[in-house]
C-alpha cells in the first residue's frame, strides 16, 4: 500500500523536477528508480533499453542486490519478464514468478538475487518502444494493480528522460564537433598569421642586410686580387667570399618569398601541370641514380589554380626529395581526384624527417640542409593555402617522406567571392 497520496504526489512532482533539472541519464534515472522503491516498498528495480540493431534488452540500470553484475546480460527480445513486456508492448503483473512460465531464472543465476515478484511496464516515447521497467519483490506483500499504474506514470517520465539525454548527447556531440572545428580554424590562422608576421620581419631584415652583403663582397673581391699569389690570407678571403654567396642566395631567396604574388585562378590541367613541372625540374636536377614513377588518372582533369605556382610547389618538393636521396631512391608522384578535391602525393625514398623536426618543416628558415633557406616548403605551405587547399607530411627515418597535397577541384569551392569581399 502507499504511505499516502500526498507522498504520491510529492514523489511525482519530485521526478519530474529531477527529470528537468539534470540531463544526466544515469543520474536521473537512478534517482528515479530510487524514489519508486522506497515509494512501493521495493527490494529492486532495473532498466532496460532496446538495442534494435541486435533485437536485445540491455540494461541502463539495476538497483539491488546483485545488480553490478546482472547488468552485463542481455535478453533477446521475448526472453523473461521484460522481453515479454517488450514484445507486447503491455504492462504486466507477476505475483509469484515460480508460477509463471514467461519468467526466466537466468539473471537470477547469475546476479544472485532471488526474485519473488515482478511489475514490468514498457517506456515509451511517442508511441516507440525504448525499454522496460521493472520492480521486484515488494516487501509488505505483493504487488497491486495501484503500483502498476504509479510504474506506468513513471515510464512516461523516464521516457521523455531518456529521449531528452539521447538528444542532448547528440547536441553535445554536434557542439564538441564545431568546437573541434573552430579549433582547427583557429591554429590554421595563427600559422598564417605568424608566417605572415615573419615573412614581413624577414622581408625589412633582407632589405637592411642586402646593401651591407654588397660592399662586404665587393670590398672582399678587391681584397682578393690585391693579395700576392702564395699569400695565407688567400684561404680567409675565400671563406668570406664563400659565407658570403650562402648570405646573397638567402637574402634573394627571402626576397623572393616576400615579394611573391598571389595566385591568379585559371583553368589548369593537372597532367600537364605535372609533366611539365617534372621536366623542368629534371633539366637541373635529375640523376640516373634517381627513378621516377609517375601514376596519373588517364582522363583529362582541370582545376582552378595559378599553374606558375603550383609548378614552383611542385619543383620545390622534387628539390627536397632529391636532396633526401643523394644515395639515389625513388620518387613517386601520383595525382587524382578525390569527391571535391584533386589529390597529389610526392612520396620518395630517402632519409626521412625526424618526429621531433616534423612540426617544424614549414616553419621559415627551418633547414637541415647547410645550402639551404629553409623557406622552400614555407614557399609551398603558402602556395597551397592560397589555393584553398591543404598539406600533410608524413615521414619515417630511414624509410622516406610523402608530402600530400588536397586542391579544391571545383570553382566554387574556392570562395572566390567571399575573397573579393562584400559587394560594392
Ligand atoms: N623529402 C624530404 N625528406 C627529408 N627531409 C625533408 C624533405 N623535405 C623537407 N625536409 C626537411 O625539411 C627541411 C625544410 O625544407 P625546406 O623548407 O624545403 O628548406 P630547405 O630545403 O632549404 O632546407 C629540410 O631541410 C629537411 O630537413
Ligand atoms: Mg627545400
């Protein structure tokens, strides 16, 4: 019997505050199940939810003895007490489940607790089956038809419950996904940002440096030929000279970057693009030690883009390739579209990039290379941006580097309006 329809009601409005005031499913519902044991007096309850995939009853909660350890069964729809309800769709009462022959001692067996009696209802949610409460064993004596329609009213709150958490995490899902975005958003415009920032740094250094680097060298050449033929001080002059042509070929290199256009789109096509970077790259560089293997679509494919440009991309990463494989390897070059984006991997055989030197390699004057200026694949990062496209790195010592780039394949994709800014 209930203490009373005030508690009743009291326990109801309980609920229903709890259900609103927290979106915790397991919080709720265990709160829940809590106030309806003590309300009928019960030793324990369970929840259970539909896995439709499977056609099973696993359960959300089981409050009582045993309860830790029930909870890793499943019931396949139609098996005891809940599978009954669930498959009906109706509420049932079990006064003495021994008498009973929908009733399965299976969880019993494995949980340790001992059912005696049983009030099962189905949870809906606008007239779809979630789940199945349960309560068992009623102490003072057994279960009323009151305690089934109280159990009723409950599953229809627990029901907007559950729904209102399985929304929630869906938002929250959504919410943790734009935030990731936004995230990402946000490092790519700090990298552009600083690489924007130190572009224009190096840019005022190179300018003040260039005209100091001009007379050092022509004052050193002088020196030069002033120094009688077997003078020691031949070799110095020659260290300066040689210091000097590495500080002459960064500055032109720093000026380069500094004073590059912008992509002008137009229709490129992407064999071409390739073929055509690859034979000017192989008239300075190539090495019959070095193989190439070039895997194009067989199709005619264009894209929007500034193919000056993405010939320099191109050379500079068959540079660092090369520059890689002084033992002589293979450089593998593959391009082809991919949904909304065209696809080129510049894969070669060499030395490879430490882990630790990964996060660095577009970063300006990062080098390895006693020749170089580090702004080659600063170059190539900006290029590619430019394009409204991507770059990735991956690399394993000893084994080689592939560099991958993503291009937007179709016009639209590039925004180009938003670029140009609001309308006049
Ligand atoms: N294909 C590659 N294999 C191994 N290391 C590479 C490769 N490409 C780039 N790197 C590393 O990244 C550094 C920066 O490259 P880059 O910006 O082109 O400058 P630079 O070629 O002037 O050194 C290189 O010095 C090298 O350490
Ligand atoms: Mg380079």
């Amino acid at each position: 019997m209930f203490k009373g329809c005030e508690d009743e009601i009291k326990a109801l409005a309980r609920l229903s505050t709890l259900v609103n005031s927290t979106l915790n499913l397991m919080e709720v519902l265990d709160n829940a199940m809590k106030y309806v044991e003590e309300l009928m007096d019960a030793e324990a309850s369970s929840i259970f939810e539909v896995d439709y995939e499977r056609d099973e009853l696993f359960f959300r909660l089981a409050r009582g003895k045993g309860g830790s350890r029930a909870r890793k069964i499943r019931l396949s729809m139609g098996e005891g007490i809940a599978g009954w309800v669930a498959r009906e769709g109706k509420p049932l009462l079990v006064a003495d489940v021994y008498q009973d022959k929908r009733f399965s001692a299976r969880m019993d067996k494995y949980s340790g607790f001992k059912t005696r009696s049983i009030i099962g209802v189905p949870i809906k949610h606008k007239g779809r089956l979630i789940g199945v409460l349960e309560v068992l064993n009623k102490r003072g004596g057994p279960f009323e038809e009151e305690d089934l329609e109280l159990l009723t009213v409950v599953g229809n709150q627990i029901g907007i419950a559950m729904e209102n958490a399985r929304l929630y995490q869906r938002l929250q899902e959504k919410f943790t996904l734009t935030a990731e975005e936004l995230k990402k958003t946000q490092q790519k415009l700090i990298q552009s940002e600083r690489l924007g920032a130190l572009a224009r740094l190096s840019q005022g250094v190179a300018h003040e440096v260039r005209n100091p680097v001009m007379s050092i060298g022509g004052f050193a050449r002088r020196l030069k030929q002033q120094l009688s033929p077997g003078d020691s001080a031949h070799k110095y002059v020659e260290i300066i000279l040689k210091e000097l042509a590495r500080l002459e070929k960064m500055v032109q290199d720093v000026e380069n970057y500094a004073n590059m256009r912008e992509p002008e789109f137009r229709e490129v096509n992407l064999e071409k693009l390739i073929e055509h970077a690859l034979e000017e790259w192989r008239q300075s560089w190539a090495s019959p030690d070095i193989q190439v293997h070039l895997d194009l679509p067989g199709e005619e494919i264009t894209f929007p883009g500034d193919e000056r440009l993405l010939s320099l991309v191109l050379k500079n990463l068959f540079r660092n390739a090369r520059e890689a494989m002084t033992g002589g390897g293979e450089l593998s070059i593959a391009a082809y579209p991919q949904g909304r984006q065209i696809i080129i991997k510049v894969a070669d055989t060499g030395i490879g990039i430490p882990p630790e030197d990964l996060p660095q390699v577009f970063d300006p004057f990062f080098t390895s290379n006693p020749q170089g200026s580090g702004l080659g694949l600063t170059t190539v990062h900006r290029i590619v941006s430019e394009h409204h496209g991507e770059i990735s790195v991956k690399s394993t010592v000893g084994e080689g580097t592939e560099i991958r780039i993503r291009l937007p394949l179709y016009p639209d994709d590039l925004h180009l309006s938003e670029l140009e800014g609001p309308p006049i």
